[in-house]
C-alpha cells in the first residue's frame, strides 16, 4: 500500500510539472502582432538556408523546349552556328544544320521546319 501511494505521489508531481512548463512556455510565444506581452518586439529571421529572392524563375510548365520532331514557329529568333570549330559538336547530318535558341543548340533540318536533335547547353558545348 505504501509503495501504491508514492508511485501516485510521484505521477501527480510529474503532472505538475509538465503542467507548469507548459504554461511557462505559452507566456513567451509571441501575439499575432510579433510583439511579447511584455512589449518587446521580435525580429523574426530567413531560415539559414533559405536563396535569398532574385529573379523570377520560369515555371516549368511555360518553358519553352524543343524535343525531336517538333515543328519550329515560323517567328522563331535563331542564329546559324556554321563555325563548328569553337564548338564540340560533329557535322550535322545531311540536309541538317545547327542553330542557337537562347541557351540551347539544335540541330534542325536545313528549312527550319523540324527539329532533328536538341543537342544541348550552350554553356556546355563551347570549347
């Protein structure tokens, strides 16, 4: 019996315990208005590896790419790559040319009406 007594001794002051803590705890978050009761205002940080905001990125939905046997717009703003030598690229096949679309190289057939091959990044391909 008196081993019965100090378990429920010891569970009621476990409960108080964790009761007062608790209640401690909930006096130090802050109002909706970032300010403690006590009027100390709290600056709240980024988390530590949080990109700091740039530019807007494209969603990847609304990027432009160009897969084999798409058809190229007729509107199309392109440069001709004809000098291969600054590049590491082989020669097209026949009929086939390379051109530039901002970033990246294609190699299309010579009337621009189908793309044969999204070959790659500019970035990558430049000797």
């Amino acid at each position: 019996m008196k081993f019965l007594k100090a378990t429920v001794i010891v569970v009621v002051a476990c409960f108080a315990l964790v009761a007062a803590d608790a209640a401690s705890a909930k006096d130090n978050k802050p109002n909706k208005g970032g300010k403690k009761k006590d009027g100390v205002s709290l600056q709240i940080e980024d988390k530590p590896g949080k990109k700091a905001k740039g530019a807007k990125a494209i969603p990847p939905g609304q990027i432009k790419r160009y897969t084999r046997g798409a058809k190229l717009p007729s509107d199309l703003n392109y440069k001709d790559i004809g000098d291969l030598s600054k590049w590491k690229l082989g020669e097209p096949g026949k009929g086939n040319r390379y051109i530039r679309v901002d970033d990246e190289i294609l190699e299309v057939t010579d009337d621009l009406s189908t793309v044969v091959d999204a070959v790659g990044i500019v970035g990558d391909l430049l000797k």
